[in-house]
C-alpha cells in the first residue's frame, strides 16, 4: 500500500512536470507570438509615419511653390524692366545713388 501510494506521487509529480513543461512551451509560443505581432504594429507604425512626413513635404513644397510664384514672376518684371530702361535713365539713377551714398558718407 505504502509503495503504490509512493508510486502515485511519483505519477503525480510527473504528471505535473510535464504540465509545468507543457506550460513553459505554450508561455514561449505565446511570447514569440506577441514578439511577432509587435514588430509588425512597430512596422506598420513607422511606415505610416513615413508616409505622414512624405505627404507633409509634399504639401509643404506645393504650397511654397505657390507662394513663389507670383514672387518670382514680379521679380522677372522687375528685372525684365531693368535690362529694357533707357540708358540715360540707367546712367542718371546711378548717378542718384552714388550721389546719395556720398553725400551719407561725407555728412555721416
């Protein structure tokens, strides 16, 4: 009686072994698992991320560009008008200046 309640304890124990082994396993191919499914959240996360910042830049390129539009067209009219000035005009507004920038110099 004595050996076949030894003996139970002994199934007992091994049965409990393998539970706590059957468990180990089952934690470890739920860890890999949540490992797995983070790093894909991680994945999709960070391409989203990048694919919010391209957008931004996009829109943020447009939008300068459409602001500088209009600058530069002014720009080019202004420059266009320079190059299309009469000599004499060019000649007496330079005159102007280097008579300003002197009389500055001189008195300042």
């Amino acid at each position: 009686m004595a050996s076949n309640m030894v003996e139970q304890i002994r199934e007992a124990e091994s049965k409990g072994d393998e539970i706590v082994q059957d468990a180990k396993k089952k934690a470890e191919g739920i860890l890999a698992q949540i490992k797995t499914v983070g790093k894909e959240k991680y994945d999709s996360i960070i391409e989203d991320g990048e694919k919010t910042r391209e957008d931004l830049l996009k829109n943020a390129r447009i939008e300068g560009e459409k602001k500088e539009a209009p600058i530069i067209q002014q720009s080019n009219e202004i420059v266009h008008k320079i190059q299309n000035m009469d000599e004499g005009k060019l000649q007496e507004v330079a005159n102007s200046i280097v008579e300003r920038v002197v009389s500055e110099y001189v008195n300042g």
